[in-house]
C-alpha cells in the first residue's frame, strides 16, 4: 500500500513557513483556527476568479493581517482600492477585529500548482478533451521552467461509466526530498457526467531552510 503525505506539510517547519502565524492557548485555539478556515473559504469564494492559491494569516492581540496571494491582483484591488477596501470592512465584521490587508501578486502563475489544477479543471468543465488538456498544462508549465510536472484527474472521464484515473507527468518529482521545492495542489471540476478532480505537483527546484518570521504590525 502507498505511504503518501501532503507535500506542503511534510516540509512546513522545516524548508516552508507556516501559512497561520499566530499562538493561542486550548480555550482558544479551536475558535481562532475555524475562524482562519472561515477566513479562507469567504476569500476564495468572492473572489474565486482572482486565482488565489494561498492565504496566510498573522495575529497579534487584537489585531489580524491576512495576506492574500493572488495571479490577479487587479480582481482583488478594484478600481483605486474599492473592493480592497471593501473586503477589508467585511473581514472586520467576520471577526470582530482590526484587519490589514496585503495583496501579494504572484509573478509566474504558470508555476503554481493550485493554479494549474484550477486551469485544467475550468477547460474539463469546458468539455476540453482531457488527454490534449493535461499534455499542454505540462508541456506549458516545463517550458516555463519548472523540472517537473505531474497531473492526475479522477472521475467520470469523457463521460465514461466507470469513473477511473488518468495520469500525465513529464521530469522529476521527488517527493521524498525534504529540501525539493514541490508546489502542490488540487481543484474541482463539476462536469455535466459529475465530479472529476485534478491534483498538480511541480517541481521547482531546492528549497532554502525556513527562518520564522515575526508576527507583523497591524496598522
């Protein structure tokens, strides 16, 4: 049987930083970790269509930063700041507390695995064929300069009757290695024969060690 871990935890704290930053005792702990995940989930449904594969999250007393990183950042920021502005005072009334936001843009969409899983996923909703579809992402991502890419969509593929797994990858991933720079994610594509879903892996190269970063001021 397979052993497998998720690739982002396997090497938090030791090569990555932790996407929530913050310390809480067992009475509080609990609440201020859903209200991270309420946090998340709120952003990336308003603004599904701004790409955003990763948010971190900074406490300090009473105060909350949230950066955002986003292959859009336009979608996020709106015309002079309106809708930064604007998602700043719904994050205060969710919380209860002072709020800074960073929007941080993200250079090379092309090699950020959520992304391309999210890409393949709208092109399979698009009724793209799959094979064609995942052969380019990878061919797109290597010739941005990653060392490898590997592609895997589950589910009723065609439109088959039996659901099944297709995969596609192209140089080298290696899991195992602790200081491999592997960016990883998943998507979901709600096709008309039903639920088919994607998971990127993307090599990028090494990784340097992880120095913890002071929680940030909020003004």
């Amino acid at each position: 049987m397979g052993q497998k871990t998720h690739p982002i935890g396997f090497r938090t704290g030791i090569y990555l930083d932790w996407q929530s930053r913050w310390y809480a005792g067992k009475k509080d702990f609990a609440r201020l970790l859903s209200e991270d995940r309420e946090i998340r989930n709120f952003i990336k449904k308003e603004f599904y269509g701004a790409g955003i594969p990763k948010i971190e999250i900074e406490r300090k007393a009473d105060a909350l930063r949230v950066i955002v990183h986003t292959a859009k950042p336009g979608v996020l920021i709106g015309r002079k700041g309106v809708k930064a502005e604007e998602l700043k005072k719904r994050l205060e009334a969710l919380t209860g507390r002072r709020v800074g936001l960073d929007i941080m843009e993200i250079p090379r969409p092309e090699l950020n695995a959520t992304l391309v899983a999210q890409n393949v996923a709208e092109q399979l909703m698009k009724r793209a064929a799959y094979r064609r579809t995942l052969k380019r992402a990878i061919q797109h991502t290597m010739e941005r300069g990653a060392k490898g890419v590997k592609l895997v969509i589950a589910g009723r593929l065609g439109g088959a009757e039996i659901a099944r797994v297709e995969k596609q990858s192209k140089g080298s991933i290696p899991l195992s290695t602790l200081k491999a720079n592997i960016s990883y994610g998943t998507a979901v594509a709600r096709t008309t024969y039903g639920v088919v879903g994607v998971k990127c892996w993307i090599y990028l190269g090494t990784l340097p060690r992880a120095e913890p970063k002071p929680a940030a001021e909020v003004i």
